[in-house]
C-alpha cells in the first residue's frame, strides 16, 4: 500500500465559528476514529490533493503536534458548489491490527475473448479487503489472459495472500462479453450484446 505523510494540528476549538475560521485558512477539519478516543485535527486542503485526486488507497502517516499516528481516510465532504473539502473521516490503523479498507482493482494480460472480439465488462472497480498493514498491496491484480468470450470472474474466484475478501462470494466482477463484431465477422445488435451480458450475470449469480 502506498504512504504518504502529512503534519496537522491538534484542534482545541471545536465550534462551527472555529471550523469555517480553518477553513477560510486553507485548512481542513478532520476527525480520526479507532483509537482510544477520537482526534479531532486540522490540515492543510493542499496536503490531501494527492489522496483524494487518485484512485489508489493510502496509508496517511500524521504528525500531530509531534505525535505519530497511521490512518487511511473513511470519507469526506465537499462543498456542493465550489467543491471545497468541508470534513475528512479518518480510521486510525495499527501495525497488529487487520484493516478493512475498499483496493482498486487492476486488469493485468490480454484475454483470449478479446483477441477473439469480446469486450471486457467490469462490474467493480474496487474490492473491500481485510488484512494487517503489511501484508495490503496497492492493487488487487485480476490475470484475464485465460476468459474467452461469456467467462466471468467472481469474488469467491479471486484469492490473495493473507488478505480476506469481504465482498459477496457470488458478486461478478468482470467479465469477457460478446462485441458487434466477432473475430468470425458476425455481427450482433445492440439488444442481443445486451442480453448475452444479462444472461452471463444471471448465470454468474446462480452457480
């Protein structure tokens, strides 16, 4: 899992006067839960543009008023005009301790449905995962070289070190769908394409 260290500040204040004083600053009013108590902190809007503009997870290292702290972000608010980031949620972590965090999810090889035509259909975009720290990696690597044309991969098809997947055994995932156009030259309408992906997800369901 990639890192990243940001400095904040313990907030004492915690008013609504106090919180749009930060944010006119340029700061951000977060709370970290999972600890012996909750922490509420301050930091700069300009340090968080690499966790919240990415689509990988982070491991946020905080040093608070000289305290070290590990926390991945849980959610965050944004104002729904300027976009301005108006709360962030963290979960502190611990070395010792599983996390549950949601991992992006990363296509790797070339499958032999698509080189026959078909079309990759990803159902899912991210996979909520349970593990210790060190054992979370940055992405969750899905090899499609093997699907032809109507596979599919579920949760339950999928298996990572040390890691425990949390999402529905049965959900789909992705899956290689019939294109227009086959490798054959036969072509499929658009009402026929759809119906063999409802068809391949209905069946993915049932097994």
């Amino acid at each position: 899992m990639k890192s990243i260290e940001l400095k904040a500040s313990l907030r004492t204040e915690l008013g609504k006067k106090d919180t749009m004083a930060l944010r006119r600053a340029g700061q951000v009013p977060c709370v970290m839960y999972g600890g012996e108590t909750n922490i509420h902190f301050a930091a700069s809007a300009n340090d968080f543009r690499h966790i919240i503009y990415s689509s990988q997870v982070f491991l946020v290292k905080l040093d608070m008023n000289g305290k070290q702290y590990q926390a991945v972000l849980k959610d965050m608010q944004f104002h729904p005009v300027s976009d301005q980031i108006l709360h962030m949620d963290f979960i502190q972590v611990f070395d010792d301790k599983p996390v549950v965090v949601d991992l992006p999810i990363t296509v790797s090889g070339t499958s032999k449905g698509i080189l026959a035509g078909g079309k990759l259909r990803q159902r899912r975009r991210y996979l909520k995962v349970k593990g210790l720290l060190k054992d979370l990696p940055e992405n969750l690597v899905i090899d499609i070289t093997p699907l032809r044309i109507g596979s599919h991969v579920k949760v339950e098809d999928l298996k990572y070190t040390n890691l425990e997947l949390l999402d529905p055994a049965k959900a789909l995932v992705l899956g290689i769908a019939a294109s227009r156009v086959s490798k054959g030259g036969a072509v499929a309408s658009d009402e026929e394409e759809e119906g063999a992906e409802a068809a391949a997800e209905t069946a993915a369901s049932e097994e």
